[in-house]
C-alpha cells in the first residue's frame, strides 16, 4: 500500500512537506480472541445470514 499524498502533500505552510512510502500490513480478524469470534452470540453488528 501507498501511504501518503503524491508530490509531498499540500502546499499549506503549517503541513510538513512528506514522501509517499510504500508499507505492508497483516490483516487480523476481528474480534482477535479465537473463542471470542467462535462462541459469543452475534450482536447487532453481525452479517445475518438466513
């Protein structure tokens, strides 16, 4: 992933000029906790599937 605007940012005097850097991420599910995510009855957040 790119992260940051290309040709170091906006020209606003109080933003500190920047490089775009390219970084790497690992995607953990949610909630974090195995028995959390497997045994916890779904809230009203959770995807209903009929």
């Amino acid at each position: 992933m790119i992260w940051g605007e290309p040709d170091g940012g906006t020209r606003k005097p109080t933003v500190q000029p920047h490089e775009q850097l390219a970084v790497r991420a690992v995607v953990s599910p949610a909630p974090y906790a195995e028995v959390v995510r497997e045994s916890y009855q779904p809230g009203w957040r959770s995807k209903v599937t009929a």
